[in-house]
C-alpha cells in the first residue's frame, strides 16, 4: 500500500467514526443516560479501566453500546430529529436574516425623514421671496385686471425691500430712491419708472384704465432691477 492509499485509508477511517458518532453513539448514548434499562438488559456492564484502552477497543465498546441501545425510540427515531432540527434552523436562520435586513430598511427610512424634516423651506425648495416672485408671474400672466394690479402693487413691495437690504434708508420709497447712486444702481431708472406706475395704480383705482401689456411692461421693470441684484432667480 502506497502513501496515497495510506492516507485515503485514514481518512475512511475519520469518516467512519464521526458516522458512528452522529447516528449511532450520540443518539445511543443520550438514550442510555436518559432510559436506563432494567437489571438484565442489553446495555453490557461498565467494569472498572485499568488497563490502557486501545482505539479499537473503544469501537468495539461503542458499536455494543449503540446496538444494546437501539431498543429505545430516541434512537428509532434520530434520523428524523436530525432533519427536523436542522430544517427549523435553516427556518430560524432565514427570519432572521429577513428581520435584520427590514430593521436596516426602517432605520434607513427614519434617518432619510429625519434628515428631510430638519432642512428649511429655503434650503430645500425655493426662498420666500421667490415664492412671492412666482406669484406675481402667475398673477401678471392671469385674465383678471385685478390680478394685474395685485402684481404690481407687490412687485413695489418688493422694491422696497430690496432697498433696505442694500442699506438705503428714507421714510418713503422716493426717499430711499434719492439716496441711490447711480453708480451703484443701473436700473434705478426702471425702478423709478416702475415705481410711478405704482403710484398710478394705488391712486387712481379702477378709474386708471389698465391693459395686459402695460401691466407686464412694468412687471417687466421690476424684474430687471431684481435680477440686477439678484433678488430673484
């Protein structure tokens, strides 16, 4: 016998014990210890060691211990145990893969709600003063005359914030336009042009005949003086 055959024998061996260990030791042994049988049964008495046991001993003793104990149900039975053990731990190991895969989903979730709940308005969608930007477009765009003029009248709002913002102070919008260089100030034109056409609106009411192009011309204006400083987008 080669080396080859040497080691493919041992490994047979290995083989063959850990067989007898799983499904006929174990299983007969657990019988044993838990149905001890009756004065006079099979199970061959247990004497005192004394003297150093051999491998093969130790099989012969086992292989009688397994057939001694084959009278019991575990043993009749241990085969189907087996499966059915190790199918409810393949059960149990796939719930739990699925529970922990859905507490990372939920948690995933959370966090992306808890990170949407914690930005602003303006960070996330649009500033305020866009916001009233878009009404406006959408009221000067609109069939309504009134509309027309509630654009306007917000646009010159609008204006006026502007011209606190950069720094230019008065008790009326003309003061604060007066106060403007031009240097710094390209549109101021436009704004004063606007802002009379304002005027004309909030003074004169309905009598003051208003047309949608003259409503959009000066919407128009404003719009420039906003984009001038980009007030809007």
């Amino acid at each position: 016998m080669n080396g080859t055959d040497t080691v493919f024998g041992s490994f047979g061996v290995i083989a063959q014990f850990f067989a007898h260990a799983t499904f006929q030791w174990l299983p007969g042994s657990i019988s044993t210890a838990f149905s001890p049988g009756e004065p006079g049964s099979l199970i061959p008495p247990i004497a005192p060691v004394s003297n150093p046991v051999g491998f093969g001993e130790m099989i012969g003793f086992l292989n009688q211990t397994s057939l001694a104990s084959t009278q019991y149900p575990l043993y009749q039975k241990w085969i189907s145990f087996v499966v059915f053990s190790t199918l409810v731990s393949l059960c149990l190991i796939a719930f739990i893969i699925y529970c922990s895969m859905r507490i990372k989903q939920i948690r995933a979730n959370e966090e992306e709600k808890f990170a949407a709940s914690a930005h602003t308005i303006t960070s996330q969608d649009v500033s305020r003063t866009q916001m009233r930007w878009h009404r406006i477009t959408e009221q000067i765009h609109s069939d309504g005359e009134q509309n027309w003029r509630l654009a306007i009248l917000e646009a010159d709002i609008m204006l006026g914030e502007l011209l606190d913002v950069l720094g230019y102070r008065g008790e009326t919008m003309g003061d604060k336009m007066r106060n403007v260089e031009r240097a710094d100030f390209n549109t101021i034109d436009m704004a004063w042009e606007a802002h009379r056409a304002r005027n004309k609106v909030a003074h004169e009411g309905t009598s003051l005949l208003l047309n949608a192009r003259e409503a959009r011309r000066v919407i128009a204006l404003y719009e420039r003086v906003f984009r001038e400083f980009q007030f809007i987008e």
